[in-house]
C-alpha cells in the first residue's frame, strides 16, 4: 500500500477550493485502493468535508516540526497552497519520495518534482522547462469529485424560471445577500437557489434579502450541489472550482470574480463561450443593471454556452492519479 499524503488550506477564513478538488483527488486515488491522509491547515468547519475520509488538521505551515516527522519517507505528497513559500516546499520536496505541486498561476518557481495545473488556461502559461520537473496541464487533470464525472444530459428551457446563487464556502465578499436582493426586486416571479457554505458569516444578512420564491440551502455535500445545478436554469457563481462542476452539468453561468486568482480561468471561459458573462468585483457595483440583462439571454445564447461547455464532458479525475502512480513507478 503506498504512502501518500495531501497537503493544504482551507476554513472560514481561507475559503474551500482547494480542499474541495483535493477531495477529488482522494477519491480518485480511492478507486485505486489507496487511501490518502489530509493534513490541512484550517478550522473545524471543514469536518463537515471530511467523512470517511482519514485526516488532521493543524497549522502545518508553521509546525513544519510535526509535519515533517508524518510525511518523511511518503511515497507521494500532495500540495496545494497559496500560503506556503517556496522553502516550505523545498523541504518538502526532500523528504518525499515524489513529490506533488498544485497549481492556478504560475505562482512560484517549484522544486523538483510534478506540477499539476488541470485549469482551462494552464498551457497559456509560461512555465519554465525543467529536466527535473513533470508538468500535466490542462482540462484531462482538472480534479471533479465523484459525484461529478458523470452527471445527465441538461435541457435547456425556453425561458429561465430558476437562478443558482453560488459564492463559496464562505462568501468573504458578502456578495450573496448583494445579488440576491437584485433578483428579488427584479426578478420576483423566478425561484432563487442560494447555497450556503460553512464558512458564511452573513446569514442573517440573507435571509433578510429573500423573498417568498427564494430556497435557502445550507451547507450543502456534492451531491445536493449537483441537484440543484440540475434544477436550475442558470447560475450565478464565483470564479474558482464551482465554476468548472457547473460546466460539467452544462448550466448556462454568470461568473463573478472576487479573487485575483480567479480571473485567468474565468476570462478563458469566457473567450471560449462556456460562460455568458463574467464580472469582476469590485466593480460589479456599478454593472448591476447589465447583471440584471444577462441572466434574460434567449434560449439560443443559453444553448450555445451550453454545448462549449461540452468539453468537459469526457474530464474523469483518475487521469490524474494515473499519470501520478506511473510517474511514482518510473522515478522510485
């Protein structure tokens, strides 16, 4: 049985998009017999995340002492962090037997090993080409959990008579309550699905901001993530990974971008079609209106968005761990 490790960040006040990817990789590795461990930097919010998962959380960053006494010896360690810096890594890269980088950006200059970047723009970025670095980039190693690689043929109605209200784990924008109050004035007569991360801190705010055709859904598993794309005619969503499940159902999406991390991903979405529209926050404020127009687009723009978004539909996460286990063999 090998010995792999996934390491990273998430909470209340991190977000939850790279333990939600990470999970996809867990259970990719999973259909593999192997049963990875979490070490996640974070809060007790992301237990609600971890069932029948194996995990500990602790700030591994800063006691890289116990960190360092678990994983020494690992077969392969998994990383994917936006705090960590790059000694971090470098230590890291020393202990393991092969070790794992996940990536948006381009963020930093990795050490020996594999980087991963499974983002719609990876190959656009100007990674340096390295005898000692691995790369798989691209849509084939986009990370979905189970219960997303294979979902039902979407229909795409006539008129839009239902609207998804997605912003994260922990909506640190407060962009919910903003968006959904614009529906509710707007759009009265059209049923509203909010979700509700873990990590909100502006539920009141919200459940202030709805109206009586508003449905209220908190905390939801990917499975009841994935109902509710189905149920919906469009989307309103923040950039990152909810982004790419909404793709793989084929709801038509309006992306708002409320980190810079976000942006490169989405915009490529964008000039491909597979979204209507995308909106960058802070400026969102004074494009409400045009907000209020997109989600209206007829039938035929929804379709259109829709069927670009079939390029997802082959994207089935164990290519990743495939392409790991046949590194780990080659190189060990």
């Amino acid at each position: 049985m090998l010995n792999v490790y996934i390491l990273t960040e998430a909470g209340k006040n991190i977000g939850f998009g790279h333990l939600m990817r990470m999970i996809a990789i867990y259970q990719a590795f999973e259909i593999k017999n192997i049963k990875p461990k979490f070490i996640i930097n974070g809060d007790e919010s992301v237990e609600e995340y971890l069932k029948e998962t194996e995990y500990e959380i602790f700030n591994w960053i800063d006691n890289q002492k116990r960190l360092f006494d678990m994983i020494k010896d690992a077969d392969i360690a998994i990383i994917d962090s936006y705090l960590a810096d790059l000694t971090l890594y470098e230590k890291i890269s020393k202990l393991v037997n092969l070790p794992v980088y996940y990536d948006d950006n381009n963020r930093i200059e990795y050490p020996s090993g594999v980087v991963v970047n499974g983002n719609i723009h990876a190959k656009d970025l100007d990674y340096p080409k390295r005898d000692d670095i691995n790369y798989l980039l691209g849509l084939e190693y986009l990370p979905l959990r189970k219960e997303f690689w294979e979902v039902p043929e979407k229909k795409i109605k006539e008129n839009v008579e239902s609207i998804m209200i997605t912003f994260g784990g922990d909506d640190f924008r407060n962009m919910t309550p903003k968006v959904l109050k614009l529906l509710a004035e707007n759009y009265p007569n059209i049923k509203k699905n909010v979700i509700i991360g873990k990590g909100f801190k502006n539920i009141k705010e919200i459940e202030k901001a709805s109206d009586e055709n508003t449905a209220l859904i908190y905390f939801p598993d990917a499975q009841k993530m994935k109902e509710v794309m189905l149920e919906s005619d469009i989307a309103i969503s923040a950039g990152g990974q909810t982004l790419y499940e909404l793709a793989k159902v084929g709801v038509p999406t309006i992306a708002v971008i409320v980190a810079d991390n976000q942006y490169l991903a989405a915009k490529k979405m964008f000039n491909m079609e597979m979204i209507l529209s995308v909106f960058m926050y802070p400026e969102l404020r004074n494009t409400f209106g045009k907000l209020v127009e997109d989600i209206n687009l007829p039938i035929d723009k929804r379709k259109f968005s829709k069927n670009k978004m079939g390029i997802l539909k082959k994207i089935y996460p164990p290519r990743v761990v495939n392409e790991l286990l046949k590194l780990f063999h080659i190189l060990s």
